[in-house]
C-alpha cells in the first residue's frame, strides 16, 4: 500500500512531478555522459601516449632517462633481449630504438627535433608511426638515406615528399654528426607537437650516422593488457642487472598524464557532486512544497494511527519512485548519448592546439566505466533520499489538530 | 465500565494576545457501548472535548482516560498507536484519502494494523457491504457523493473494532434524509458490534438519535441527560 500510495500520489500535480524528474534526468544524464566524455579523454591520453613511442614499458641504460645523452645508449643489446624472451608474455611485442635530440635544416629553416632510429617492421606493431604515413612510402628496412617526417614539421619547413633533409647531432666521439636524408614519408600524429617533434629513419643509419655501432638508446615494449604491466615491469628488473639498465613503466614515462588521471577521477566525482548540489535544491524544494499542499492529509495520516516514522517512510517512497524514475531516464538517455556518439566521437579539431600540450586528441571518443554509472547513481539515489528527509520529517511533525484545520 | 473518563479537563487557546477557555474544567463519563452525543453552539468546546479524547490534543490540565491509557503522559507515537488501535475517527469533511480507492480507504486502518492481505480485503468489503456500499469498491473519493464518502468514512472507522469512534458533526455535510440513514446504520453497528459512539454536534436529528445526550456552552458542561431507547 505503501507503494500504491506513493505512486499515485506523485502523479496527483503531473507538472510538479515532471518538473522534478527532468531535473533528476538531467542530472543523471549529464554525470553518465560528461563523465564518460572525461574517461575518453583520459583514455585517449593514455593511448596517445603509449603510442606515441612510449609503450607500455620501456628499458634504458642506467640514466638515460635523467640525461639522454648518446653516451647512455645501451651497447650490449643482445643481453636486454635475452632478458624480454625471457619475461614477456607470448603476445606482447618490443621494438629497439636509437632516440637523440637532432637539429633538422633545410635550406631556409632548421629545428629542434628527436631523431628517432627504428626497425621499421618491428616498430609498425608497437606505436603509431606505421599506420600513420598519409603522403609517399613507409620506411624499407634496408632504406640507408629515407625519412619520414610528420606533416606539421613538412609544412613549417615549406617541403615536400623527394626534397632532402640534413640532420645534425652529437656521435659517440663527441663529434658534430650530419647526414643528409630524402623524405619518403610523411606522417600525421593526434597533436601537431608529435608531427613537429619526431622524425624516423631506419635503426641501421642511425647507428651509423652517430657510430654506435650496435648500440641502442631504448627498447619499447607493449602488452596486451595492461593489468600486465607492473607484473613484467617487476620480472625485467629481476632479470637485467640494476646498475646497467632501467626500467620504467608508461606511469613513469608519463608523469604528466598519470597526474592528470588521478586529477580526472576526483573531478569526475566533483563534477557528480556539483550536479547533485544543483539537483537536490530541486529536490528539495519540490517535495517541500508536495508536503505543504497536503498538510491536511498528513494530518488525517497521522490521525488514524499513522506514526511519525510511518509518515517519513511514505514521504520517501513518494521520492524513492521519482528518483527511480529519473535515473531509468537520464540513465537511458546517457547510454544513448554515449552510443551515438562512440562511433565517431566528437571533433574538437578547433580546440586541438591547446588541448595537444595535455596529450588530448583531437577527436573524443566518450568511454563508460562501470564504477562511474553506478557511482552516478548511487549519488543521486541515496543523496536523494537524505535530502528528501527534511520535508519528511516536516511531514511527520504536523500535530493532528493544526494539520486537519489546515485549509 | 467507562471507557472514557474526563476528570476537571481544561483547555485554553492562545489567539493573538486573546486566551481563549475552549474547555474550563471538563468532567465527564462515557461507559462502553454508549451512544452519545455532545452538544452546543459554536465554539462551546465540542470538538476540542472530541480531539482530546482522540488523543489529537492534548489537555492543559485534567486527566484523560481513555480505555484505561492516561493520556497525558503518552508520547506522540503512543498517541498515535492508540488511535489505530483503539480509536475510529468520523470527520465533517469526510477525509478519505483521495488517491485510494473506496476499498483501499477502509483497509488502510488494517494495512497499518498489520492485518494480512487477504484478512484485510475480505473484512473491507463486508464492512462496505453493510454500509450499502457494495457496488462502489473500486470507485475513488471523487466518484462518490457525500453521503457515499461518509459511509466510506464510517467503514474505516469501524472496520478495525475499534473501542470507540469519534465522530465530528458527522451529518453537517448531508442532507437530511442521507444523514438520517447514516445514523441509523452507526446505530446498528452500535448495537451490533457494541462499538462506542460518541458524537459532537448541532443537529437536532443526531441529538434524538443519541441516547445519552451532553451539553456543553462556553467549554464547562450545562446538562447530561439519558434519553429513553
């Protein structure tokens, strides 16, 4: 009966009930789907940076990663790979590098970038630059004087595919080193930093450009969970010898993305609790002015043997029914948001400038997480019911005699 | 035996800075299965003497007995406890619960009681079915006439055998003949169920229905008299 009572007494002012579900709907609406439009970018972030030749986990020289200077490169390369045959999952996948700060010149411009040495097969598996060439060729693996160079760089340098590039850098002997490469490729990234920033050439004409020989600057590796990671990260160290190599997992490669996270989760929750702020003066309100309208009743409630407690519980079913409601809506509505748009997700090509010092893509792709939707709701839903307690109570402290002389 | 018993019952309402006496030094005795009827002008105190017996008010001072419960000393949730437990209530305006059927308003009494479902729906519609009411189980509030509504009313009140019931100018909202019958079917139930009945008002009919009649003017009692049966 209880639930029969409070059913239908939320339906006696439709208006009044319509007015407070939309405000339960959209703010429902607006935790699941701003929340999950937070996670995109957060995961995007993440992706991003693990793509753009980070990976997942990566082994250095001992203080390569505090002075990358070419005297850190690893010389003995055969032993870090001994050690990944040995600890890597089957499915997980590793590519060596040789990374050095370079200064790249044409005949009108020059800029700071890193040169990075790649084996071309190996690396195509393992971070973005395989899929990411839009105009010529992606690197041979026997290619001596190719390089490909990201479409921002292309365009402040006012080159094209076929024109050559000098590259200049410190070798092995502390020597200035240049080689002059031909553009194969040119590649577009998710920021216009990375197309600036990085230019590949095979692995073999780095070494030789800076005499290294054999030598390598980095190994990158990727998993294929990353609920893996710290476990391989843990079996690499055990396996390679601490005061030759280091070993870093993507949290500590990108410190910078790992702190945004942590900021994304409390402003997800703070975001939550904004809404809900806003959403329970609404609650409130409506309720309180439900229970004045029905002083008389409450009092004839409480005249045939309804106890105060009683009466708060009817007040609550009363809310328990619009909260419910609501949340089916707004979260009917979220999965639909998320839906339409996890295909294609948003562009925000006009923002990406800004936003690509933060990692951001430049289009979001909204993500749902469990522990979010069911948070979204169980804010709304108890909060809901503890701001419904004021007018409840109000309910209950009606005396008999002055609620039934209310007209 | 009494079932209710009030002992120098007093009464003031504070309206602005004016004290008004609605009850000054009220004694009276009710014994179980009475038919009573409280009597008097506007403002004579009948309906706080009701409410306080009710449990809905409480005196200023005086004792209240009420089926043995001392009132004053009871908490608002004993008070309300011995309502549903002891205490039908019959209102001038009806005050059936809009949103429930006419069924749903004589079982709500039970609901709270505690009565099981099928006891409930069972007693419900026999009550309503004495009080000529059969053929409107389903209908709400507003699909009823007056005379319909009270009849509901009085159902709630009696449906739970309450010790006694408490009816408020009862007939003030009927017409005559409709009011007539109304208390011709509580005197029924009176004699049937030996439920006490106790009425305020000013209508002569309900005076000669009663067969104890109490006048109350300016909250004291002027005159109590039994009328032959």
């Amino acid at each position: 009966m209880y639930f029969r009572l409070g059913w239908r007494n939320i339906w006696r002012n439709p208006r009044r009930t319509l007015v407070i579900m939309t405000a339960v709907i959209i703010g429902v609406w607006s935790m699941i789907f701003l929340g999950s439009l937070m996670r995109g970018i957060a995961d995007q972030m993440v992706r991003n940076g693990i793509a753009t030749l980070t990976g997942h986990i990566q082994v250095h020289h001992n203080g390569y990663r505090n002075d990358p200077v070419i005297e850190n490169s690893m010389t003995d390369p055969e032993a870090v790979e001994t050690a990944l045959k040995r600890s890597l999952p089957p499915d997980s996948r590793w590519s060596s590098r040789v990374r050095v700060n370079a200064i790249a010149s044409n005949a009108r411009h020059s800029s700071g970038v890193t040169l990075v040495g790649i084996d071309p097969q190996r690396e195509t598996k393992i971070s973005f630059i395989g899929g990411a060439v839009i105009q010529g060729r992606y690197m041979n693996p026997d290619s001596r004087n190719g390089i490909v160079v990201g479409k921002a760089l292309v365009d402040k340098f006012k080159t094209k595919l076929g024109r050559k590039l000098v590259l200049m850098s410190r070798d092995t002997d502390g020597e200035i080193a240049s080689r002059a490469f031909r553009i194969v490729g040119i590649f577009n990234a998710e920021t216009e930093a990375t197309e600036k920033r990085f230019v590949f050439v095979t692995l073999p004409a780095a070494q030789q450009m800076l005499k290294l020989e054999k030598g390598i600057s980095e190994v990158s590796v990727t998993l294929s969970s990353q609920q893996e990671v710290h476990q391989v990260a843990h079996d690499l160290r055990a396996g390679l010898p601490s005061d030759k190599y280091e070993i870093h997992t993507w949290q500590e490669l990108l410190p910078l993305v790992t702190a945004v996270l942590k900021m994304y989760d409390g402003f997800i929750y703070l975001w939550f609790l904004v809404v809900f702020i806003a959403m329970g003066f609404g609650i409130v309100n409506t309720i309180l002015m439900a229970v004045f309208e029905r002083i008389r009743e409450f009092g004839l409630l409480n005249a045939l043997g309804m106890k105060p407690g009683w009466i708060i519980r009817e007040v609550l079913t009363e809310s328990f029914f619009l909260l419910i409601l609501g949340m089916l809506i707004g979260n009917s509505l979220g999965f639909l948001s998320f839906f339409a748009l996890s295909g294609n997700g948003i562009d925000l090509s006009s923002l990406a400038a800004g936003m690509e010092y933060f990692g951001m893509s430049r289009v979001i792709y909204p993500i749902i997480q469990g522990k979010d939707v069911v948070m979204a709701n169980l804010v709304v839903f108890i909060l809901g019911l503890v701001v419904s307690l004021y007018p409840a109570v109000k309910a209950a402290r009606f005396t008999p005699v002055e609620a039934l002389a209310h007209t | 035996m009494n079932i209710v018993e009030c002992t120098n019952v007093k009464k003031i309402y504070q309206q602005d800075k004016l004290e008004v006496r609605a009850l000054n030094d009220v004694s009276l005795s009710i014994k179980k299965g009475d038919f009573i009827a409280i009597a008097g002008p506007s403002g004579s105190g009948k309906t706080t003497l009701l409410n306080i017996i009710g449990g809905l008010d409480v005196a200023d001072s005086g004792r209240v007995l009420v089926d043995g419960n001392v009132l004053s000393t009871m908490s608002q949730t004993e008070l309300a406890t011995l309502r549903l437990r002891k205490v039908g209530f019959v209102f001038q305006a009806y005050n059936l619960i809009l949103v429930l059927s006419a069924l749903e308003n004589v079982e709500f009494v039970m609901l709270l009681q505690g009565v099981p479902s099928s006891e409930r729906r069972e007693r419900a519609k026999a009550i309503l079915d004495d009080v000529g009411l059969s053929d409107m189980y389903d209908r709400r509030p507003a699909e009823l006439s007056g005379g319909q509504q009270q009849r509901v009313a009085v159902a709630r009140a009696i449906v739970s055998n309450p010790s006694i019931v408490l009816a408020d100018e009862p007939t003030a909202n009927l017409d005559s003949k409709t009011g007539a019958s109304l208390l011709e079917m509580m005197e029924h139930m009176n004699e049937k169920k030996h439920v006490t009945f106790i009425f305020s008002t000013h209508d002569k009919m309900v005076m000669n229905y009663a067969h104890r009649l109490v006048s109350l003017r300016d909250g004291q009692v002027v005159d109590d008299q039994v009328h032959e049966r």
